[in-house]
C-alpha cells in the first residue's frame, strides 16, 4: 500500500472509505472504470499507520477495487495486487478478534484467485480459490448473513472453474448446492442484483453440467434461470450486468442447438446478441465488446452448420475478427481459444 499524508481524522478517513466503496459499487453496474480509478486512488492515500483500526477494512476495499478494474481492462497486474494486498493482511488480521473482517480478507484473497485461474487457464489457481474460500466460509461470523453468501457464491464460481478443469461433476454438483443456499438468503425484492447474480451463476454451473452430461434439459434449465434474471437486470439499473447476462443467455443457447440440433434456439442467441449491442460500444468497453463479439461468432458458425450457407461463414468470420482485436490469450484465454478455433473451422471450408 501506498503511504500517505493524515487525512485529518478518523471521521475524514471513515467518509473516504464509505466513498470509495459506493464508487466501486456503482462500477460494478456501468461500463466506465473513471469511478474504480478514483476510489483506488482515494483508498492508496489512506495513511494506516495513523488509523490502524481501519487498515484492514480500507485494504479489503482496495482488493474489491482492483479485481473490479481487473475485470474490466483484463490487466492481470491489478489481481496480482489485489491478492499480495489481501495476503499481507490475512498474516497481519487476528481471526478471532476480528473475524468478520478476517473473511472478508480471504473473500478477497479467493475471488482475486479464481480471477487468475480464468485469466491463466490454470487448475492449481483454481484448487487454491477453492481452499482459501472453503477457510473464509469455514469462519464466517453466525450473523453476517450477506457475507456468507457472498463468500459461498464466490466458492460456488471457484468449484465451477475447479470443475470445468477436472471434470469432476461432484464439484459442479457442490457448487450448485451452495448457489441454491445463496438464492434462498437473497431477496428478489431486497437484493435484485444480487439476486439475479446468483441466477446467472447458478445457470453457468447448470450448463457445465449440460455439457458434461450431454443433457439439454441442463441447458434449458440455465436459460430460464437467465431470462428469469433478465427481468430484474435492465439496461437503465444495471448496463453491464444486462450485457454479461444477455452473453451467457446467447452462447447457452447456442449449445443447446448444438446438441439438439435444432435451430430455433440460434434465433434466441442471435437475438440476445443483437439486444446487447444495442447496451454497449466497442470504444466504451473493448473487452467485453469482444466478448459479446466471440458468442455472436460462435452462433453465426453453428448456423453455418445447419444451412450451410458461404453468408452466414463470412459473417461468422467478421465476428471472430472483430473479436480478436481485443482478446488475447492473456486476457482471456478461454475465449480466445474458442475464437482462434472458430477462425481455423472457417479457414479450412475456404472463408
């Protein structure tokens, strides 16, 4: 952490600290990363050796920025950061004294991990998330009830990415457990977006294991748990959120086509594409541009597929492009497999 000046008071300090963290909140919801850029700076100025009772809150709140700006940029140094930060403070926080604080550290610590195992495609990061979240939830307090779901959903995303690698279907099994726990603690009418979240999250485990077990009845079972999260998560409260869940919603149909080989599903997907770029801008938002980019790839070749048609190639293929001007195997590599694979299925019919 940067040292910095005395800001004054406790008071002055607490204040930055409640800004900096609704600045991180409302980043989580819009495409800009100005808000996450001011409040790392104001939670790097924050001087702990004058205020040491909040040092732990203020660094847990620095590591939720970091991961968040990671997200957005695909910069895998700020989740390096992120979770030397939260390290240091696990060795430096006394668990029983201050527990709640203890776990919201790990929590920190275990998303910055499942972060790096998707960002590296590698299982021994994602079997680390898994143990660091199972000793974050392991501790959580009785009565913080939010904090325990949030910390079993991130172990829910860290068994998912352990699954997805081992191909395990127990893990993906647990982590539907835990996902239908958080549901049941999460309010439609309280909590909306985190209700929806765990909709979404609960439908990427779901088609997981629709593609382990070749059952499309997983698959529709995911899509109506994301139509069901696309009626709280609009554009107008939540732009990236409806975009992200809009994505899962094309490529799960997408891969129920593909197994069931009909093609009414690639409408819904094509649809759900075209929605979502109307929700965002290549310039606003590259990553996830490219992204949205990569699944409309993925429907335009499936469709190819069906009907074989050289205009539906070519549009899969300019998808694939525009998506590579932007993902790298860096950023994202899942993805950038998938759309380097793409691109070389196209390549050999002669587009």
């Amino acid at each position: 952490m940067k040292e910095g000046r005395s800001l004054g008071s406790v008071e002055v300090t607490e204040a930055l600290l409640i800004l900096a963290t609704s600045l991180t909140r409302l980043a989580e919801h819009n495409d800009s990363i100005t808000e996450l850029n001011v409040a790392i700076l104001l939670l790097q100025q924050n001087d702990r050796a004058t205020y040491p009772a909040l040092s732990h809150a203020i660094q847990a709140a620095l590591v939720t920025a970091l991961i968040r700006r990671s997200e957005r940029t695909g910069n895998s140094s700020d989740l390096m950061d992120a979770l030397l930060i939260a390290e240091h403070q696990l060795a430096d926080c006394d668990r029983r004294a201050s527990p709640a604080e203890w776990v919201n550290l790990a929590l920190g610590a275990g998303v910055a991990l499942v972060r790096l195992a998707e960002r590296e495609d590698c299982a021994e990061r994602a079997g680390q998330a898994v143990g660091m979240l199972r000793l974050a939830l392991k501790h959580c307090p009785e009565n913080a009830r939010e904090l325990w779901a949030s910390t079993a959903n991130a172990l829910a995303t860290a068994l998912t990415r352990a699954g997805e690698r081992t191909g395990d279907l127990a893990v993906l099994h647990e982590a539907l457990t835990y996902l239908k726990r958080c549901q049941s603690l999460r309010s439609r009418n309280e909590k909306p977006l985190l209700w929806a979240s765990t909709l979404t999250d609960t439908a990427n485990v779901l088609a997981r294991l629709g593609e382990r077990e070749a059952d499309p009845r997983r698959y529709r079972d995911a899509i109506a748990n994301l139509r069901q999260a696309l009626e709280v998560v609009t554009p107008n409260l939540s732009p990236r959120d409806y975009l992200e869940t809009l994505n899962n919603l094309a490529f799960i149909l997408v891969k129920l086509a593909a197994t069931t080989g009909d093609d009414g599903p690639l409408d819904a997907a094509l649809a759900a594409v075209d929605a979502a770029e109307l929700a965002i801008t290549e310039a606003a938002a590259p990553l996830d541009w490219a992204v949205l980019q990569s699944t409309k790839a993925f429907a335009l070749l499936e469709r190819w597929k069906m009907r074989r048609s050289m205009s539906l190639a070519r549009q899969a293929t300019r998808a694939a492009q525009n998506a590579l001007r932007h993902v790298s195997a860096q950023q994202a590599p899942q993805v950038y497999k998938m759309v380097t694979g793409i691109v070389s299925e196209l390549n050999s019919i002669g587009v």
